[in-house]
C-alpha cells in the first residue's frame, strides 16, 4: 500500500509552490485534512484560510486568477461540489478562469464521517461545468503527475483525491497526459474502465477471471473529462463488452462519459459498477465497499452479466467503426 492520494496532492503542492511564486493556494478550515497545511507553513503568505464558507473561498480564487494568478482551492468534495456550485459556474467555469480544484475525502471510503461529509455526486457535477477538466486519479504517483499537468494548463480543472491509503500501481517515472488514459493490461473477453480506488481493484478481479480462463483488459480512465473517446473505442472493439467501475453514483460521471464514447464509437454490452441512486452511511471504509457493492468482486460480478449479454467467447463487433472515425 502507498500513501492516501490526498497526501500526495499535499507533497506535489509544496514542490509547485517552491517552483511557482504566483501559485496561491485557499482553503475552507480542513488544511490538514486536505493536506494543504504543508504549503501553509512554508509560504503562509500565499495560503488563506477562507473558514468554514466554500462559496466564498470560490469567489476570493476566481479574483486572484483573474488577476494573474494560479490559484489551488481545496476543501471536502461534498463540501465545495455542492455548497459552492453557483460559483464555480458563474465565477470560474463562465469566464475560464485558471483555478484548479482539489477536493479531498471523496467517494464513500470516509467511512465514519458519515453520509453528509460523503461526496457521491461531485464528479458528475464537475463533468456539468463547461471548460472544465475532471480528473480521478488512482494512485500516488498518478496524483502527483496529473496535478502537476493540471497546474500547467490554463483553465478550471478538478481533481478529487481521498482519504484512504491506496495501492501503489505505477513506478515513479511513469508518465501521464490529461485525457489518455492508460492501459494496464488487454483483453478479449472484456474491459474493465475504471478510476480512483476502482482500479486495483478491478485488476483484482481481472486476475480472478484469469483463473477461470477468461481475458480480461483493465483501462484506468484516471480523466474523465475529456474522456479518452480513443481509448474506450479500442477497448470495446478488441473485447466485445465494457464494465465501468467507479467510487461515485452510477450516474452522471465515468460511467456516462464512457457509454457515450462506446455508443458513437463502437456500441457494446456494458454494466456500471458503483453506487445505485442511494447514499451511503457510516461505516468502516471496507464495510461499506462491501455494502454498495464497489468490490473486485462486484466487478467480477458485472463481467460475468456483460459476458452472459455478449455471448461467451465471442470477438467485438465486427461493424464498429475504425481509428479515423473515432478520433472525428
């Protein structure tokens, strides 16, 4: 296991800091659970603390971006999702502005914390905001680079990062680009796209269909929006049939984004692993996995109902169309 991604965010954060003398970062009163703290006590002369009000630290980061600056804000995904939509729209989405979004603790795998402090609908309302890049990464070394990527582009982005240690997939120089996704194994049987703490698991449950003879591609869509259209359209055309697996509603996000690349691309059997229109409570973080059904074996699950729909064995369509229709 490797380090929760919210404490990588916080480590990638202090290097941009020392490497950027216009980068400000704002907070809403939960620097050391956001890990913004770190950079608070090197430059506490770029840090504010805006207090418990994520509308207005929303506000305070539209002004300084607009004035030059880049400008990181930070606060629980279900606290600035949903308290600080309206500005979000009207201050930085409307006019495109450069602050970037990061947002701690989300999903369900708070745990204890409880429904209300639990985001399952941030990402769809961050795929809403026109000109925004939406990115879930999944693990340390994923956070730190696409960060890094996000704080070079111009423009909004939101990344959600949690609370949770997650497995360590890639090496320390591995590289990464917003908007391609990276392919950690083939298959023929079937793929799973996945993100965030989705992913190992979903190689988990591709290594159990393995055993039962069966290939099994898994694809870490770590940015939803821009969806990797490219990618999605290989996956279903190599396998025949997509599971989407993701920490959030069924609805709205990873899942949405994929099956509307799957279906101007290459349409297929697809399942969508994830919460099913329902909140969650509190609860030990692997209780609750259990519980909602975000397990590998919940995925091992909607493979099976993809390949039953498919037709066991059975290649992509033949029909789909090729590489330069896809990229149209």
């Amino acid at each position: 296991m490797g380090p929760a991604t919210r404490d990588a965010y916080g480590e990638v954060l202090l290097e941009l800091g020392r490497e950027n003398p216009h980068l400000i970062v704002l907070d809403a009163d939960l620097a050391k659970s956001t890990r913004t703290g770190k950079f608070a006590k090197e430059f506490p002369d770029r840090f504010f603390d805006c207090g418990i009000c994520e509308a207005n630290m929303t506000g305070v980061a539209a002004g300084l971006a607009s004035c030059g600056k880049l400008v990181f804000i930070s606060s629980f995904a279900a606290f600035l999702m949903c308290k600080a939509f309206d500005q979000l729209r009207m201050a930085v989405a409307y006019p495109r502005e450069n602050v970037k979004v990061v947002v701690s603790h989300g999903g369900i795998t708070l745990g204890e914390d409880g429904a209300s402090q639990m985001s399952v609908e941030d990402v769809a309302l961050a795929c809403a905001l026109p000109g925004f890049v939406v990115i879930v990464p999944a693990d340390q070394v994923a956070t730190k680079a696409l960060i890094r990527q996000a704080a070079a582009r111009p423009g909004p982005a939101f990344v959600r990062v949690g609370r949770e240690k997650t497995p360590i997939l890639y090496g320390p120089d591995e590289p990464f680009a917003i908007g391609q996704a990276k392919v950690l194994r083939t298959g023929t049987d079937a793929t799973v796209i996945a993100n965030g703490i989705m992913v190992a698991m979903a190689l988990d449950a591709a290594e159990e269909a393995a055993a039962d003879g069966l290939s099994v591609g898994v694809v870490d869509m770590h940015t939803v929006k821009p969806i990797d259209r490219a990618a999605v359209a290989t996956a279903a055309r190599t396998s025949g049939a997509l599971v989407v697996a993701e920490e959030h509603l069924t609805t709205g996000a990873l899942g949405a984004m994929v099956a509307q690349a799957a279906g101007e691309t290459c349409p297929v059997p697809l399942a969508f692993v994830g919460l099913q229109d329902t909140y969650a409570e509190s609860g030990k973080p692997e209780q609750l996995l259990e519980k909602y059904g975000l397990t590998a074996r919940h995925i091992r699950q909607a493979l099976e109902d993809v390949l039953r729909r498919k037709g066991r064995g059975q290649a992509g369509p033949p029909d789909c169309p090729g590489p330069s229709r896809e990229a149209s």
